[in-house]
C-alpha cells in the first residue's frame, strides 16, 4: 500500500516539472520571438560608401596675390625735339635695345660738328703755342728772351689745353644727346599704349610719358600668408624653393613657379606675412594686375589615411564616421584628423586603410545598423542624366 502511494507520488512530480518545464520553454519562446521578428523585420538603410586611401598629401598654404611685372618702365624723353619717326606698334613684343621712337637728331648732329670743329681748331692753335714756348724758353735761358713773355706763352698753353678738354665735354654731351635722340627698349617686354605721335614736339623738362613696357615672361606673383606659417616657410624654403601654384577665380590652375623673396618683417594690422613668387609665364597666362588665388606647397606628408570629407560628422565630443564593416552593419567610430584640404580628410586615428566609410546617409545610422551598400553615380552619369521636366 505504501509503495503504491509512493509511485503515484513519484509519477504526478514528475508530470509536475515535465509541465513546468513546458510552460517555461513556452514563456521564454514567446518573449524572445517578438525581438527576432524585429531584428529579422529591420530595413537595411541604403547608404554609399568610400574606400579609404593611404597615399601623400601635400600640405598647401592658402592666400590672394596680385600679378607683378617682373621689370616695368614708363618711357619719356631726355631731350627737347620733334618725333620723326615711331618704330613699333602697340602692343608690341620688343628686345631690349629695339628702337621706338626717333627725335630729330639734326641739332644734336649739329652740336657735335660744331664741338668737334672747335676742338680742333683749339688743337691746332695749341701746336702752335707749344713751338713758341719752346723757343721762348730757349731763349730764356740765353738771356735773350723775358722770363715774363715765357710765362704768358706757357699759360697760354695751359688755356688752350683747358679748351680742348671743355671740348671734349661738349662732344660728349652731343653725343650722348644724340644718342637719346633714338628712344630705345630697356628690356624685354611688351609695349602698351602709345601716348604720342609723329610730329609731336616733346620736351624734358615735362617729363611727358611716350609709351609704357612690361616685362611678363618671367613674371612675379605677390601674395601673403598667416604669420602662423612664418617659421615653417621659412624652414622650409631654406632646404630648397618651395611650389607656389597660382589659380584663376574659377579654381582653374593657370601656372607654377618657385617661391623667390619672404619679406623681412610680418604686417602687424593684418598678421600677414608678403612673400613673392616667380612664374616662367611661358604662355602668358598671368598678366600684370592680375588677382589670382595662392597655394604655398609646404611640404608632403607621407603614407597618410584620406577619405571624403563628407565622410566626417562632427559631435560635441569630435569628430566621428561609420564603417561598414564584413557583415553589413556600420560601426560608429571617434575619428582624428589633422586637416582637411580640397574636399578630403587627412586621418590620424579611427580609420584604417582599405576599409569602407559612409559618405551618405550616415544621418539615419545607429551603431549596429544593418546597410545595403549603393553605386555612387559617376560625375559623367550624373551630368548626362536628363533634366526633370516641368
């Protein structure tokens, strides 16, 4: 009777936890089957990514310049007279040397015939005062002749020699009068507008500009650059002449040259520092008062992490990104960088080369997101896609 009462004891225990096993394997079933219905149900966020690069970015300096002639010359006038003769036209590309304009040389012609005539008439006359002060001093020491007319004689050798050299002056100052009678180019350059014409009578003492040269090939840029770059140019420049790149308004590069002068002293009302660069302007794109933007090449920085600049957001606590990671799920990232120059981020920290970074649609990611990966259009595809119509 006992061991009846035990069995059915043992057999209704066991039905007992065999049912409290079930109804908690029930319990638990139903509470974790919502929450994988809603992981399996989540909609991947489309999003388009970037590969980042390791590769060398230039480190540039920024600043707003204005073309300088390299030699600039307003051409006027040394003598008084009438233009005969214009040897060039506007616009002109002259060699130094070149002739441009011719005075009427014939009164500085005259001048010098008439110098070098009196100087030799005064030669002539000084021969003659030589052979009679040789005999007057012959004379002299015989005790035939004065001492008196022995000195007139030599003085007036003396005046005649004086006159000779007064003559020589003369010549030179119509000779080299003659010479600025024929307007000549200083130096390589082009010619601008000519202000005068055959005929016109100029005159030195008005200083009257004729025509203006500038020299364009080679060609200066000035610009300036925050005095905070002051040390690092000037390091750098002292191991070799550093890139300066000079851009039209539409970011259009237009030439390169060589950083050539750093100014001696740093402007204390703007906190700029001038430096001056040199351009070969072989094919005349920089033109004298030209404003172009600058870009200072300082240096390269080597074996860098880049990505889009779009790929950076920006919180109170810094900079962050997402990184698609093997399994379709961003990972939010805490990102350090040390720039970002012409569209693209310079990495420190956060993200590793070769992997993929969000560039768009980051604004909907959380960490942990699923993603479906999208094509980003080509610049090509995106300028040929038509217009909607309207």
């Amino acid at each position: 009777m006992k061991k009846e009462i035990v069995a059915r004891l043992g057999a209704v225990g066991a039905l007992v936890c065999v049912a409290g096993a079930g109804y908690l394997f029930l319990q638990h079933s139903g509470r974790d089957r919502p929450a994988a219905a809603a992981i399996a149900g989540q909609a991947a966020v489309p999003v388009t990514t970037a590969v980042a690069e390791q590769k060398d970015v230039p480190i540039y300096v920024r600043g707003i310049g204005t073309v300088q002639a390299y030699n600039m010359a307003v051409i006027k006038t040394r003598v008084d007279g009438e233009i005969v003769k214009v040897a060039f036209q506007e616009g002109q590309d002259v060699k130094g040397g070149d002739p441009l304009f011719q005075i009427d040389p014939r009164p500085f012609q005259a001048a010098l015939d008439e110098a070098t005539a009196t100087q030799a008439r005064n030669q002539a006359q000084l021969i003659g005062a030589e052979l009679d002060l040789n005999r007057y001093i012959q004379m002299a020491s015989q005790g035939v002749q004065s001492l008196q007319l022995r000195d007139q004689q030599q003085a007036k050798v003396d005046a005649l020699k004086g006159s000779i050299a007064a003559d020589e002056a003369s010549m030179h100052t119509a000779r080299l009068n003659l010479a600025y009678a024929n307007i000549r180019a200083p130096f390589d350059g082009r010619t601008g507008t000519r202000l005068v014409d055959v005929g016109n009578l100029v005159q030195a003492s008005q200083a009257t500009s004729l025509v203006s040269i500038t020299q364009i090939k080679p060609i200066f840029v000035n610009f300036t650059v925050p005095q905070d770059v002051n040390d690092d140019v000037r390091h750098n420049q002292a191991e070799g002449a550093l890139v300066v790149i000079a851009y039209g308004s539409n970011d259009a590069e237009l030439a390169r040259g060589k950083l050539s002068v750093i100014d001696n002293q740093i402007d204390p009302t703007t906190g700029t520092l001038r430096l001056k660069a040199t351009f070969d302007n072989g094919d005349e794109r920089l033109w004298p008062g030209q404003f172009v933007n600058v870009r200072l090449l300082l240096s390269m920085r080597s074996g860098t992490v880049t990505v889009p600049q779009r790929a950076i957001m920006q919180a109170a606590s810094g900079y962050f990104g997402f990184v698609v990671k093997a399994d379709g799920t961003a990972e939010r990232r805490v990102i350090e960088i040390a720039g970002v120059q012409d569209g693209i981020a310079v990495i420190t920290r956060g993200v590793a080369a070769g992997e993929n970074v969000v560039i768009d649609g980051q604004f909907r990611l959380t960490d942990g997101a699923r993603v479906r990966v999208q094509t980003a259009p080509t610049p090509a595809a995106a300028a040929t896609k038509p217009a909607p119509k309207g």
